[in-house]
C-alpha cells in the first residue's frame, strides 16, 4: 500500500509540473507576441545605428 500512495504522488507531482511549465510557457509566447513589435523596432534602431 505504502508503494502505491508514493507512486500516486509522485505522479501527481509530475503533472503539477508540467501544468506550471506549460502555463510560463503560454505566459512567455503572449508577452512575445505583445512586445515583439517594439522588441523589433528597437533592435532595428541599434542596427540602423550601427
């Protein structure tokens, strides 16, 4: 019994995880695709200046 409730939240705890890495990941892609223009022009900007 003991080896199967270790088993259970062992992969409870890997699908929380995963849940937290795929949730920073959308966050990460919608604040790319929010700043991208303005993280664009500003590197456009430099080269220009260069």
């Amino acid at each position: 019994m003991g080896k199967l409730v270790t088993r259970v939240n062992r992969g409870q705890g890997l699908v929380e995880y995963a849940l937290i890495i795929a949730l920073v990941a959308v966050v990460v892609i919608a604040a790319l695709v929010l700043l991208g223009p303005a993280i664009s022009s500003i590197f456009m900007n430099i080269n220009s200046a260069l």
